[in-house]
C-alpha cells in the first residue's frame, strides 16, 4: 500500500495583481458631452416642461377667446349694414338676408344694421310694412325717438310731420318712447309724436290704413284736417282748411294716391265744405255756411 506524500513545507506564492483597467480616453471631456449631449432624464425633464408650456399657452388663449366672444356678445356689435330704399315712383318690396320682409312706401328708406344677437332697422323716411321672419335674434326698428320691438308680427310704421305712426296686422310689438311703451296688438294703433310719449292704441282697420300698398288713400271716419295731412303730398297744390270746425268733419273715402287733385273737386259733395282756389293757386275747404260741426 503506497503511503501518502507529506505535504510540501513551501509556502503558496500568490497571484500577481490584475493589470488596471486602462483609462476612459472619453472621461476628460464628460462634462462637455454631458452639456451636448443631456442625459434621457434630462430630455425627458425638457419634454415634459416644453408640453406644460404649451398646455397653459392653449389654457390661456382659449381663456381669452372665451371671454372675448363674451364680451362680443354683451356689446351686441355690428358686423354689416345694409341700405333698402323705395324710388319716388313707386313702392319696393325686399326679402332680407333672413327672410323678413320690408314692403316701402315710394320715397322710403331703411336701414338694416346686422348685429350678433339683434337686427336693428331705422326707419330713416317715410313709410314701410315689416313682415318679420323669426329667430333668435332680437327685430327692432327705429323711427326718429320711437322704438318699435317685434313680438312676432306683421306690422306698419309711417315718419310724417313730426310724428310716428304704428300700425300692427298680426301679432304684437312693443313701441317705446319717451319714457313710455305700450303694448299694441293687431288691428291697433299708436301714435308717438316727437319728443312724446306714445298714445293709448285705438281700434283701426290695420288693412284699410296700410291701403297704399294698392296705391290707394283710405279714410274710415279720419277727420278732414288728418286726411288733407294724407292727400298733400300726391298733390301740387298747398291745401288749406280755413276753420277749425270744417277741420273736425269726419271723411270715410277711398280713391288713388295720384288722383288727389281729381278728389279735391269732390269734397263738397261728401262733406258740407265749400272749395275756393286762391290766386295763388292753393285749395281752400271751409264749413258751409248755416253748417254745423260734427
């Protein structure tokens, strides 16, 4: 049986030590890459930062916008104007962009203002029917210091001597001036002089008054004085009524605007009134004698 060696008496030599690593030929400029170069954290920190901006940015501009519309809608601006006249030969009829409709009296004009939550038409000469066309946006129109709102309607307005007349078909509208508003409904009546209130409205035949959109002057009891006010302009000559208690007759007639001077010759025989023409050629009515006022 063979013995085991002994073990050596030599002590163990130990193991070199590793070479170093060699040195990063990058690691003098590291902070100047790190300055071209940023780091994924950074880029992501950029990132993040540049998307908060740009997210307030948006924040900021629609706030700004949301409340420039509300400050455009509480001003209620104008954003187009438009011109509707009548020739002096004859009416006009005229559909609006909404489709409304405004029916002038020859010689008549108005202007339609185009507003965000409102149309506001002036009633600058003359005479027009309003038929209006629903919406949301509010119908008004001016003549002189009246304001007449529409309430769903059709309705008449007449600027003549000093005053305003309104007149409605259908419906209703509201006429407001000089601290006053009534409320007048079809088949009624107002009248506003200038610088006054509105009067009471009173009962008319509305078809019977808008008679000039047939070129007729219809008189339904009007008295003589506010029917001469009607025929003076379709005729040439000045019409004078010599007494005030002729001007208190009540006239109900109807004939054709430019046959006025042909109607004048007719008066006596409706009305006890006598005709005499002056030397400078106007017309002049006055009671008959032995005639009483009505």
């Amino acid at each position: 049986m063979t013995e085991p060696s002994p073990p050596s008496s030599q002590p163990s030599r130990p193991s070199p030590p590793s070479p170093p690593a060699p040195a990063d030929p990058l690691s003098p400029y590291q902070q100047a890459l790190r300055e071209r170069f940023p780091s994924v954290e950074a880029i992501t920190q950029a990132a993040q930062a540049r998307r908060e901006r740009r997210r307030r940015a948006r924040a900021g501009t629609a706030a700004c916008a949301a409340l420039l519309a509300a400050a455009l809608w509480v001003a209620d601006p104008a954003y187009r104007t438009d011109h509707v006249t009548a020739a002096a030969g004859q009416p006009a009829t005229q559909v609006l962009a909404d489709g409304s409709e405004i029916e002038l009296d020859r010689g008549s004009r108005v202007d339609v203002a185009w507003h965000l939550r409102s149309r506001r038409l002036t009633l600058a000469a003359g005479e027009a029917l309003f038929r209006v066309a629903h919406g949301p946006r509010a119908f008004t129109v001016q003549a002189g210091d009246t304001r007449v709102r529409d309430i769903g309607t059709v309705f008449d307005v007449r600027r003549h001597d000093g005053s305003t007349r309104v007149v409605v078909l259908e419906g209703a509208v509201e006429v407001s001036a000089g601290g006053g508003t009534r409320r007048v409904g079809a088949n009624q009546r107002v009248d506003v002089p200038d610088g006054g209130a509105p009067s009471a409205a009173s009962r008319v035949d509305a078809e019977r008054i808008t008679a000039w959109r047939r070129g007729k002057l219809s008189f339904d009891g009007l008295t003589l004085a506010e029917a001469v006010r009607e025929m003076q302009p379709f005729t040439a000559r000045r019409i004078v009524i010599d007494d005030s208690r002729a001007a208190a007759l009540r006239l109900s007639a109807e004939f054709d605007r430019d046959q006025a001077d042909a109607m004048l010759p007719l008066l006596p025989g409706i009305l006890p009134v006598t005709l005499r023409t002056a030397a400078d050629g106007s017309a002049h009515l006055a009671l008959r004698a032995g005639q009483g006022g009505n």
